[in-house]
C-alpha cells in the first residue's frame, strides 16, 4: 500500500475519536474501557493500514501508535497523521523506546513520546493534554526539548566541533550551525 495515496479531504471537526495502532491487541483493553469510559470513540487498529483506513473513515482528534507494526513503522503513520491531519494529536508509545527514537518520532510529528511500560492514568494525561498538563515530578521530556538536549550532548561530545557533532547526527553542517545558533537566541531570552 503505498501510504502517499491516501488524502483527507474531510474537513469535519475533529471529533473525540481515538485510534490506537498497536499489533499487541490483547494488551490494550484496560486503556480502550478507561477512554471509553471518558466518552471517547476508541478504535483499535493491529497495522497502519487499518490505522489509515480508520482515520479517513473517522478523522480522530487523537492518534496512539506503536513503532513497531506488522506492515509499516509507527512512524509513517505519525507522518501520514501529521500532513493529512495537522489538528490530531500524535504519541508514540513503544516498547522500542531510546533516544534516537524518539528524536526520529519528534522529526516525523509526534507531539509526544511514552516508552512502555506506562501507567494507563499518565498515558492517558499524554494522550489527551500534552506532556504541559502533567506535573512536573511525573513528565517525560517533549520531543523537542529531548532533541535539542541530544544534539547539545553530541556537540559537547565533540569539544563542540560543528562538523563532527553534524557528521555523527548525520545533518548538514550548516543546518546545525543555524540550529545552535537559533538555540542560544531563545536560551539568552
């Protein structure tokens, strides 16, 4: 299935429709009876296809995906979510869970990102308010922040040679030039 094929054209409002892609089916129904019982539409899909499938037929509000699917990544979903979709919210919650992930999964659209095991209370928190609404003692670091604070490291890694630090982030070193350079505008505000 080539996933570029499909466009949403509905221009519905988002209603509280809940997709979860996650092939470990079994292990999603305390969390599908807890949305439910919120007064959401969940819809529980095993693939992308059926994730895409379920989003052009319901055009959710909110999108929950594993990485890892039987057909595609978590991540082509989250892209594809995030360019026919642009007003759902989009979290990768995967037991694959480390660093470059995560980085990758903020790259594609995520507005979050949970490694699993989570408590369902929190996840739905994420899912539903954004890493903001949850008190400090208890958040996970936003996609974005955990991707500067990557690239920090990795340049501090290289005695803050530019274009070692681009070369082992594989990006263009003028890109991470300008990266650091808009980083250091907003740390001095």
């Amino acid at each position: 299935m080539d996933l570029r094929s499909h466009i949403v054209s509905d221009h519905r409002s988002l209603e509280p429709t809940v997709v979860i892609a996650d092939p470990f089916l079994e292990k999603t129904g305390s969390l599908v009876s807890r949305l439910t019982a919120r007064n959401y539409q969940v819809i529980v899909c095993s693939s992308v296809g059926e994730a895409i499938a379920s989003c052009l037929k319901e055009f959710p509000a909110f999108v929950l995906t594993e990485l890892r699917l039987p057909d595609h990544t978590g991540l082509e979903l989250v892209r594809w979510v995030s360019s026919r979709i642009p007003g759902a919210r989009t979290v990768v919650h995967t037991w694959f869970a480390d660093l470059r992930t995560a980085v990758a999964a903020a790259k594609a659209g995520a507005e979050d990102f949970v490694p699993k095991p989570t408590d369902e209370e929190f996840l739905i928190n994420i899912l539903l308010h954004g890493s903001s609404k949850i008190p400090d003692e208890c958040a996970i670091l936003r996609p974005d922040r955990l991707r500067r604070e990557h690239i920090e490291h990795v340049v501090k890694a290289n005695q803050s040679n530019v274009s070692l630090a681009a070369r082992q982030l594989q990006l263009d070193r003028r890109s991470l030039q300008r990266f650091l350079k808009r980083h250091e505008v907003h740390s001095s505000v």
